[in-house]
C-alpha cells in the first residue's frame, strides 16, 4: 500500500526552519535511510519550512515509528543548528510549544507538529492527485519559487500498478 505523508511540518509555521538551517542535506539523508531500509520514495517535495512525501512503506515498517524516528532526527539537528546560529529568539518559542506533559519526560523544544497527515493511496488517480498536489504545491511561495528553486526538488521514481 502507498502512502501519502501530506506534510511534515515544523510547528512554528510562520518561521521557514528548513531553510534557516539549511537542513536540506539531512532531509536528504533520511530519505536515503527510508529507501535503504527497503521502503519505496515514489515523490518528495521539500519546502522552506515543511516536507511532502509519496512513499511505498513495506509491510514490516510502522509508519508512524518511522516517522517519529525521522522527526526526531531532524529535530535533533535543527535545534543545533540555530544554537550554533545563536538563533535564540527561535529557540525560545520552540521551548514554549512543549507542553507540561513532555516536559516532565525532558522534552525541551517541540521543532514539528504532533500529527502528520498520513493518507493511504489504494487507485492510481488518487496516487496522480496527491503527486499533482505536492508539485503543485510549489506554486505557493507566493509565485517567487526561483528564490528557492536550487533547494527544492520533486522527484517521481516509479509508479508499480
């Protein structure tokens, strides 16, 4: 079964963390993880400040560990980032979005929303919807996507009907 992560979004949306880290390297990194462990990227887009992912999850994978454990090291590595940035003022609101509950189990900053839109794509024209929409999705940086266009990239593997 495909699936669509819709988005994996840093929490403090008005803030483009992706892009203020330059965290496109380690977004890559992960992916190649999630292909080396047998899972299929079938399109990704990477925006300024938020992911979309078509991928084909194998039936041994959890997918919602897998992107727990992507989110973690992600995180991991955008907080480091901005403290070697001394990005303080990000910091800080990044440390207020933790609730009471984590922080008692040590959590110290939230970098990504709780949920992920996760949707299962059974037919083809559901699969070529979601592709269409996270290409489309480009068109979102307010017509202006030449400014980013070196750390975008859309990529379509293959589709197994």
């Amino acid at each position: 079964m495909s699936k669509l992560i819709s988005a994996l979004s840093p929490v403090s949306i008005g803030f483009i963390l992706f892009r203020i880290t330059n965290l496109y390297n380690e977004i890559y990194k992960w992916l190649n993880i999630l292909i080396n462990k047998g899972n299929e990227l079938e399109g990704f887009v990477i925006m300024p400040n938020h992911l979309h992912l078509l991928i084909f999850v194998t039936e041994t994978e959890n997918i919602n560990m897998l992107l727990a454990n992507g989110k973690r090291f992600l995180a991991y590595e955008i907080i480091k980032r901005l403290e070697l940035q001394q990005q303080y003022e990000l910091l800080n609101q990044l440390e207020l979005a933790v609730t009471a509950k984590e922080k008692q189990r040590k959590k110290k900053h939230r970098v990504f929303e709780v949920s992920s839109d996760i949707k299962p794509c059974y037919t083809e024209k559901f699969l070529l919807q979601k592709l269409n929409y996270i290409h489309n999705n480009l068109q979102l940086l307010n017509g202006n996507w030449q400014t980013y266009r070196k750390n975008i990239f859309i990529r379509v593997l293959r589709f197994i009907f």
